[in-house]
C-alpha cells in the first residue's frame, strides 16, 4: 500500500481510501465488518464515513 502524508499533520493515509456510504442501508453488519477487515488487512487507514454520497 502507497501511503501519503495528510497535510502538515504528520499523519500518513493510505492513497486508497474505503468508502463506507451504503454500509447499514445496502450492506449487513457481518459483511460490512468483513469488508473492512479485509481493507485493514490490505493496509488501507482512511475510511469514509460521510453519511452523504456525491
């Protein structure tokens, strides 16, 4: 996994990032727990929880 500083923070993000918007409406507590697990595992830090998709 890329990672890259998050401005002047200090902090490093993953370049990829999990959007979790349709978790709760389109996908169950057990899949949404796996989906992340999975995106941990991969290296990815930055997860989306914005409850408004663009």
């Amino acid at each position: 996994m890329e990672y890259t500083q998050l401005g002047r923070s200090g902090l490093k993000v993953s370049r990829l990032r999990l959007r979790a918007t349709n978790f709760g409406p389109e996908t169950d507590p057990t899949e949404s727990f796996a989906i992340m697990d999975a995106a941990q595992a991969a290296g990815i830090n930055d997860v989306d929880t914005a409850n408004v998709a663009w």
